[in-house]
C-alpha cells in the first residue's frame, strides 16, 4: 500500500449550481437560547427575533447563523 501526497492550490467559493441548496437563516436569542425556525428569507428570521424582543424586553442580543453551500475547485 502507498500513499501520495501532492501539493495543490484550491479555491473555495459559494456554491452556484442551479440545483445548489439556497442559503438558509436563522436567528438565536443569546439570553435565552430560543431560535426563529431556518428560513430563506432573512426577513422572516429578523421579524422573529423583532417579536422575541418585544415579548421579553431585556432580551437584546441575536446570533445570526447563516448556512452557505461551498465548493472547491483545484486551482488551473
């Protein structure tokens, strides 16, 4: 059994496939861990996380996570 090992370059860069998955938003209370539900439209995360605030008002601070489909190329 061998094995090679190569050096290559590669580039990393958003997905653009038309079939790639769109890129998906949430938002999560950093007080107390609640979370809108994973949208592809920002807004819809955003207006949670309006709503959340407004029925629990010390409740200020919002992680925003974003899932972006990545693909890598070898570099020509």
């Amino acid at each position: 059994m061998h094995t090679i090992i190569r050096h290559a370059d590669w580039l990393m860069s958003p997905e653009t496939a038309p079939e790639a998955p769109a890129v998906i938003f949430e938002m999560q209370c950093t007080t107390c861990g609640d979370a809108s539900q994973a949208e592809e439209d920002f807004e819809v995360a955003r207006t949670w996380a309006f709503t959340h605030v407004g029925r629990n008002p010390s409740h200020t601070g919002f992680r925003e996570v974003v899932h972006r489909f990545w693909r890598a190329t070898l570099k020509s």
